[in-house]
C-alpha cells in the first residue's frame, strides 16, 4: 500500500508576505503580521481548521507563538494538536497541552524519558517515531491508522514545511497573502531547508484557484512531485 493510502492528505496552509516572509523577523511571532489579515481570512483560517482532523506545528512555532491551535470564529471541534519535538523538549506550559483539544507529541527515541512522562502527566499522548529525529512519514502513518486522521493541515515554519515537503507528505498548499514588504537575509521564509543546485530539484506547482477572501489575495496549488 502506498503513503498515499496510509497517510492523512496534507494542506499546508500559511500567511506570507509579497517577498514571502512569515515574520517581522527571525525569532518574532507571526501573530504580529497575522493580526493585518481581514476578518473574512480568519474565519477561513478557522473554517480550514474545523473541516481538519488534525493540525501540525513545529515545536519551534510553539515556543515562539505559543498558539492554541483550536477552532474559534466558526462552529467546530477543534483538530487534533500535533507537534513534533524530537527531544521532548517543548515547554510544560505550551498552550498546546492545554485540556481544550486533544494533542499528540511527536518524539524520538532518544527523548528523555522523564520529559516524556511529563508531558503525558499534563494529558498530551506521546508517540516514539523514529530514532534520532521525529521520522515524519512514520507519525503520518501513526496519524491515520491510530487516530484516524484523513485530513491534516500545517499551519508551521520554515524547517517543518521543508521536511514535509522533502518527503512528499504535502498535497495542497493555500497561501494567504498580505500586501507587505519586510525585506531580510535571514528573515523566515515559508519553506527554509538546504538550498537546491539545479531546477530539477524544484518542487512544483499548479495553481487550483485564486480568490479574495476580504482584502486578501489567497491562491491554492497542487503539490507536484517526481515532474
């Protein structure tokens, strides 16, 4: 059977500016450019939410945005929290382990097992994916055989949109975008990694649809691979 059978389908969803930033800088919120989204592109950002079984973030967002990740501004449960922390190392104060929605944390085998327990202790499940680091295409398995996810967006950062796309596990991707410039080398961008050597290495795109939600440009692309 194919990842494509065993996975849940993923939709990578994400504010960006003009020059494709996420943030004013490395190391600030994206909340503070979330908040010049109109309202219609919220409750899109909340709708999308609701219409998923899970929602990924990577535990550097956490510590950073400290988010809920639960539905709100339209009826709906809330996903399932998943968050990748190879080390366990997320704090034990992280909104995510709050009792508002169910959360799943992502480890390795080398996490410390008194982390580990910790979390569990504040009501999160645990799930050992891989031996040194979180193994991506083993947690989205876990996802939709043990939980039984189908459908999971991402709503992360640089480094977790690269590795999901680095191995194939991203099938759309909706872009919201506001009309800034913030400039900066080291500015996060939506997808970080290691940087490609040719154009055949280039993930691919089709565009499915463009619209304006409020004031907002939001386009949806087909994820391509192996063209």
């Amino acid at each position: 059977m194919s990842d494509l059978l065993i996975r849940p389908h993923v939709l990578l969803m994400s504010e960006i500016t003009v020059d494709g930033k996420l943030t004013l800088k490395r190391g600030a919120s994206s909340k503070i450019l979330m908040k010049y989204m109109a309202h219609e592109t919220e409750i899109l950002l909340h709708r999308t939410r609701a219409e998923c079984d899970a929602i990924m973030v990577g535990s550097n967002t956490i510590a950073i945005d400290n988010s809920y990740l639960t539905v709100r501004l339209v009826p709906g449960n809330s996903p399932i929290r998943v968050i990748p922390s190879s080390m366990a190392d997320i704090s034990l104060n992280a909104n995510v382990l709050g009792t508002d929605a169910p959360t799943v944390i992502a480890v390795s085998e080398r996490a410390p097992a008194e982390r580990v327990a910790a979390i569990r202790a504040k009501g999160a499940d645990v799930v050992v994916c891989g031996a040194e680091r979180v193994d991506l295409p083993a947690l989205l398995r876990t996802l939709r055989e043990k939980y039984g996810v189908k459908k999971m967006m991402i709503e992360g950062g640089p480094t977790l949109n690269w590795h999901m796309l680095r191995h194939g596990l991203v099938d759309e991707i909706r872009l919201i975008h506001l009309p800034f410039i913030v400039g900066g080398e080291d500015t996060p961008s939506l997808v970080g990694g290691m940087h490609i050597d040719s154009e055949d290495e280039m993930i691919r795109l089709t565009l499915l649809r463009h619209y304006l939600c409020g004031n907002n440009l939001v386009t949806e692309y087909a994820v391509r691979y192996g063209d």
